[in-house]
C-alpha cells in the first residue's frame, strides 16, 4: 500500500468549507482507479490541514498524480488555500 500525504494552510475563516467540502473530494479520489481512501486532519487554532490518499500499488499512487494535482488545486484554492507539500510513502505497517 502507498500513501500520498498534502499539506495545506487554510485561511482560519475558510476552515469551514474547507471541511465541508471534504466528502465530495472524497467521492472524487474514490472514483480514482486503485483509491483505497482518503483521510483530512484539520488543526482549528492554526489553519494547518493535510490529506492523506492510500493507494493500493505505487503504480496506482503514480497513475492518480495528474488527475490528484487538479483536484488538489481546485479544491485549496476554492478556500483560498495553499498548498505547502506532497509527499509520496510506501505504508509498511497497518491494522
């Protein structure tokens, strides 16, 4: 399994939709070929967020790059986000 995590910083007065948002994004990554999900942490007191998307080969991670760029983009800057990274893991342990 892979995992690809993004950072964002949301406008404290947008964290609200940022988060209401969510499941519609999640509904987007998993129409992606080889999503196995999609988790959004959110730190109210700082605007920080960050989403990580599982994949179930490095290949599926890959294939999703352009079409998870375009959703990423779209959605950071609807609430006039920024994006601060993206990280790309192997998952060596879960439950």
């Amino acid at each position: 399994m892979f995992a690809r995590v993004s950072r964002y910083e949301v406008p404290l007065g947008m964290l609200a939709e940022d988060v209401a948002g969510v499941d519609e994004t999640a509904k987007k990554v998993a129409a992606m070929p080889g999503a196995l999900g999609l988790y959004y942490l959110v730190d109210h007191d700082t605007g920080m967020t960050m989403s990580m998307t599982l994949w179930e080969s490095e290949q599926a991670m890959h294939d999703s790059e352009a079409a998870a760029d375009e959703l990423r983009a779209e959605t950071s800057g609807a609430v006039s986000g920024r994006i601060t990274s993206v990280e790309r893991y192997e998952v060596v342990a879960h439950p």
